[in-house]
C-alpha cells in the first residue's frame, strides 16, 4: 500500500509540474503582450491589433491555471492549504491582477471614449506585468525553501518574499513572457507592430540568455535544486530542454521562422519550469532553513483511492481540453487583418 501511495503521489507531482510548465507556456505569450502594449502600440489601430492577438487564446489559457490549482487542491492538499494562505497576499494580488486582465479585454470597447480605453489599458498592462512578475517571485520563493515551522505553516510575509532571489525568479520570468510575446506578435501581427515585436525579441534573446545563466548560478548557491541532479547525473539531460530551446529560438529568428522560434521558447519556458520541478523531489514545498519541516509528496499527497480516481478523471478529460485547444489556435493561427479586430 505505501508502495502504491508513493508511485501515485509520484505520478500526480509529475502532472503537477507539467500542468504548470503548460499554464506558463501558453498562457506566458498573451502575458508578454499585454506588458508590451504600451511599448510597441503607438496608436488606437494598433493597440486593438495587440489585444485581438491573443483575444481569442487568453481565457482558454488560463483553464490550466484553475487545472494546477486544483490538483494542487486535490492531490496535495496540505500544501494547497500552504501555499494559498501562506503566499494569500501574493496570490490575491495575482488573482485581482488576472480579473483587471480578462475584464479589460471585455469593457475596453463598450464606451467610445480615449479616456475610457486608457483605463483598461492601463489594467491590460498592470493585469499582464504583475501576474509575470509575482508569479516568478512566489516559485523562487518556493525554489529556494519558505520558513516553514513544525505545523508547516509559513513564517514569511509578502516583503520577505520580495528577497534578492524571489525578485531575480520574478525578473527571468518577465523577461520569458515578454519574449514569448513578442515572438507571438512576429506570427499573429502585421504592419508596425510586427516588426516591433520582432525587434524585441532579436534584442531580448541575449539579455535572456544572460539572465538564464545568473538564475542558474544563483540557484546552485541560493537553493538545493541540484541536489537531485548531483545524486543522479543522467537527470542533467533535462537541461538540453530549455539550453536547446533557447539556442534554437535564435536559429530559428535569424532564419525568420516564426512558428518555429516560438516553439522553441515553448520549449525553453517548460524546459525551465520542469527542471526546477524536479528539482523540488520529493518536496512540494521546502522548508528553509528546517528542512525536517518541508512539505513532500507524501505527508502532503491525499488517500490512494482519491489520486486513483483523480487519474481516471485526468485520462478522460485533459485530452478533451487539449484537442479544443489544438483547434482553438489552428482557427485563428492567421495574422490578425482589419476583419478580425473586435476589442
């Protein structure tokens, strides 16, 4: 029986893991766009193309967002309880950040005012920069171990978060979703705008690379996310992920291959996530400095019955999800023309 727990609690921190890489992939794009806005869009024809190059994407992102909070509820509830009521604050912010987001997309039309649109502008931005900015903060955060007492509950408040390496994770996070985005307007925009997007991510990609290299050296020194990489060396192939990923975005860039370079970020951005997932094994949520405090897969995890059932469920309907995506963006994989506009 403890055998079994452990090979489910196993299977679901993996599908953990890969449900976020997914969310920050697909849902890091649209993310990045809206923190470009107010950069790249120099007029009203202009800002509308920007919103409708995810309009039709951005709600259906989020769907694995709810998915990786709910098998965080689900299959590890003790560290949901943490996670939500230790990071609360942090987490509310992002939550008001992403409904000033998707209200944005929804209001922005209905009133032919310029001061009207320049309020949900203004929400299109705050409501993409700051859920890329905290989100980074609260998995460095996590990366790095939360001062966790015998009762597993967190001693930290919002401003010991905002410590050098959580701002350094919420740092390489912006700067990930803003290149995903800006690639994504290479494919999606025309005119100005793509070649604006264009500019950026040319430019962005060695600063990128940089800022990869220093996370990575800061987590060797801030974080035990090696530890599992140093006891089993073969894991380190993980790493050609996001290293292929990121080379290959600058391949594929200088041979204007669009579609392809921003494959390739796909590949860096859930490259990066999983190698700190796994990096994580068997902890959901580290304790630091008190390791014997931390939260694992296993005095976190919930009954075998319940992540048996929770499997059954997954194998019916993540599929289901995935193939109305795959539709989704093949429907509206075409560069957004004056038709298409509707925000």
């Amino acid at each position: 029986m403890e055998s079994t727990h452990m090979i489910l609690a196993t299977v679901w921190f993996l599908l953990w893991g890969v449900l976020w890489a997914v969310y920050f992939i697909l849902d890091g794009f649209d993310l990045g766009v809206g923190t470009l806005m107010p950069f790249l869009a120099k007029n009203e024809q202009e800002k509308r193309m920007m919103y409708n190059t995810t309009g039709p994407f951005w709600d259906g992102n989020e769907v694995w967002l709810i998915s990786a909070g709910g098998v965080t509820f689900a299959a590890f509830p003790l560290a949901y309880a943490q996670m939500f009521s230790g990071l609360y604050t942090a987490l509310m912010l992002l939550l008001f950040a992403l409904i000033l987001r998707g209200v944005s997309f929804e209001l922005r039309s209905k009133v032919d005012s310029p001061g009207w649109k320049k309020i949900w502008d203004t929400c299109q931005f705050l409501g993409s920069f700051l859920p890329a900015l905290l989100l980074g903060v609260a998995f460095a955060n996590i990366f790095q171990g939360l001062p966790l007492d015998e009762t597993g509950l967190n001693q930290a408040n919002l401003f010991q978060l905002l410590n050098p390496y959580g701002l350094a994770g919420g740092v390489l996070f912006v700067a990930m979703f803003v290149s995903h985005g800006a690639l994504w307007l290479a494919i999606r925009a025309t005119g100005d705008v793509r070649e604006r997007g264009i500019n950026v991510a040319t430019k962005l990609w060695p600063v990128l690379v940089v800022l990869t290299v220093l996370f990575l050296a800061y987590s060797a020194v801030a974080t035990q996310l090696f530890g599992n990489y140093l006891k089993t060396p073969l894991l380190f192939v993980i790493l050609f992920i996001p290293v292929g990923g990121l080379v290959l975005m600058r391949v594929y860039m200088g041979a204007a291959k669009w579609w392809l370079a921003w494959g390739a970020s796909c590949a860096y951005i859930g490259g990066t996530a999983l190698f700190g997932v796994i990096g994580l094994f068997p902890a959901i949520i580290p304790s630091n400095p008190n390791p014997a405090n931390s939260l694992t897969i296993m005095n976190s995890a919930s009954s075998p019955l319940t992540l048996k059932i929770m499997l059954g469920v997954a194998v019916v309907f993540v599929p289901i999800v995935i193939l109305y995506q795959i539709w989704a963006y093949k429907t509206f994989a075409h560069p957004v023309e004056e038709e298409d506009m509707l925000y």
